[in-house]
C-alpha cells in the first residue's frame, strides 16, 4: 500500500507539472503573439528599433524605465499624458524588438531615437521619460536640441558624473536575479499573486493602502509588463551605461524647458538625482513630493494636471 501510495503521489505530481508547464507555454505563446501585434520595427544606423504609438496631436517620445520596453512606455503615456497628443513609446536598446549594438551608451540610443523619429516623418517632440529613460532623453535633449520640444522626467536614474552608490533597491539584488532568470519563476508568481512584486517597483503597502484605483491599474500593468524577462535581459545589463564615465551627461548645456518630478522617499532612484539635474537645469520646474516610491503613487493626479500645464506651456515655443 505504501508502495502504491508513493506512486500515486509521483503520478501526481507530474501531472501537476505536466498541467503547469502547458499553462506556462500558452501564457507565453499569447504574450509574445501581444507583443508582436503591438510593435513597429524601423532600421537605424545602430540596428532595428521596435516602437508602439497611439493618439493624435502634437507628438511625445515615452521612454520606459528598467525591465520594460515599447510595452511600457504606452503605460507612462496613457498615465500621465492629456488627451490630445500622439505618443511614441520605443524600446530601449536591448529590449523587446530593439537591438544590443556595439555602441550602447545613451549617447548612442538618443540618436537611434533621432533616427527612428525621421523614419516616421517626426522632426520636434517632447519627451516624457521614467527612471532609466531619462539618461538617453538628456541625451537626446544635448545631441538633438532643435528637435526638442520640451522634457518631462520622472523618477530620474543617475547618469555620468553621478554614480548609483546612493541607490537602495527595495528587495534583495538575489531576488532580482532570480525572477529575472528565466520567464518561469516570474510568470508563477504573477499567476498566484501579482501584488507580490509591488515591493520590486517601490510600491510599499503604506503606499499601496492610499492608491486611487487608476493608480492600482498602472501597477499591476507595470508588474505584467515585465513578462516575458528573457527579452529584456540585454537591456537590463546595459542599464549601467548611464552611469558609464566615458559618456557623461552635462546638464547645464541642456537649453529645452523641463519639467522633473520625484519623491524623496524613492527607493530605487535617489532624490538627489533629480535635485543635482534641477539645479543645474536654468529655469527648470521642479516639483517634488515627501512620499508616494518610485511611482509617484498618490500623486498622479496631480502630476497629470502639472503636465498638462507644462505641455501647454511650451506648445508654442
């Protein structure tokens, strides 16, 4: 009986792995499918830059933050953007549909953005960048100051001179690693409790407890979107070349208005970033909050009105 017992259980357990390994491949199988429905591809000097667009008007380039791609810039746009403007939302390199190429710094991907934006017919945009997004949208704003209309910067990554020493990630390093192997482990835990990654993006639970229900999308759209991680993987390991001292960022050269928005209790960016790039900005609005994490959560209403104010600001310079 004991014998028999104890292959029934091994019996169940493959069927179990069986069931979850096939739930996995159709999950993947339709994300990938999501994936390549939404994308643009378009040939650049540095390689192919994958993209997805939406809305009408005057047009902004959504750059995302690290571990995300043209997937997640359309989160930042329809989050933070007003109604009437045309968003393009490229992945950086290395991450879904855009290449690695030998010259990764962010000097280089602002060009291939420039590039990509002729192929489109795009002369003059506004920039709206997230953490990681914002070292090659500076970049972008010093190489390409005529065809910049304007940045938004949230949440703002360090870059050359500064360095990530201030940096405290909000889980362990290990973690990261380990969710980020492969697209198993990170798939099983959003199939069983999503919320348990809030903490990865900085959304604590006494931030999470006052979210608006808009913001709690944004969230849970923001953990989603990491899957699948083994297209990302190239772009999580560049994510460095921000802070390489071989390409460092002046930003007093930067002549465009700017906007920066940031909370001093982020935990993945340091406040001091954006501190350091609003002073040395001239005239630069700077608008920073005592709490809400790397997502501004709590404040993104009122973020929306500012940059509603600001686009409108500067739609005529």
């Amino acid at each position: 009986m004991r014998r028999r017992a104890r292959w029934l259980i091994l019996l169940a357990l493959a069927l179990g792995a069986g069931a979850v390994g096939l739930a996995h491949q159709r999950d993947m199988r339709a994300i990938h499918a999501r994936l390549a429905a939404e994308a643009r591809v378009v040939e650049t000097g540095f390689g192919p830059v994958a993209f997805a667009e939406g809305g009408t008007g005057a047009p902004v380039l959504a750059i995302h933050g690290a571990g995300g791609g043209y997937d997640q810039g359309p989160l930042l746009a329809r989050a933070f953007l007003p109604e009437g403007y045309r968003w393009i939302a490229p992945s950086r390199f290395g991450y879904p549909g855009s290449s690695l190429p030998a010259d990764h710094s962010t000097a280089a991907q602002a060009d291939a953005f420039a590039e990509m934006l002729d192929s489109i017919g795009i002369e003059r945009v506004t920039l709206l960048a997230m953490s990681g997004g914002v070292p090659p949208a500076l970049q972008f704003a010093l190489r390409h100051p005529d065809r910049t209309q304007a940045l938004i910067l949230l949440s703002l990554a360090p870059y050359a001179p500064l360095t990530a020493e201030e940096q405290e990630l909000p889980v362990p390093l290990w973690l990261y690693e380990t969710l980020f192997a492969t697209d198993l482990p990170l798939w099983m835990v959003l199939r069983l409790s999503p919320r348990a990654l809030a903490p990865m993006f900085d959304a604590r639970p006494e931030l999470t407890a006052q979210m608006t229900a808009r913001e709690a999308t944004f969230l849970d759209a923001m953990i989603a979107a990491f899957l699948p991680v083994t297209v990302r993987r190239g772009g999580l390991a560049n994510e460095g070349a921000a802070i390489d001292p071989a390409h460092p960022i002046d930003p007093a050269a930067i002549t465009a208005p700017v906007l920066i928005l940031h909370t001093r209790d982020d935990r993945i960016t340091p406040f001091s970033t954006a501190a350091f790039t609003a002073e040395h900005i001239p005239g630069t609005e700077f608008l920073g909050f005592e709490t809400g994490g790397h997502l501004l959560l709590g404040h993104h209403a009122e973020v929306r009105q500012r940059i509603a104010d600001f686009l409108a600001d500067t739609s005529s310079l």
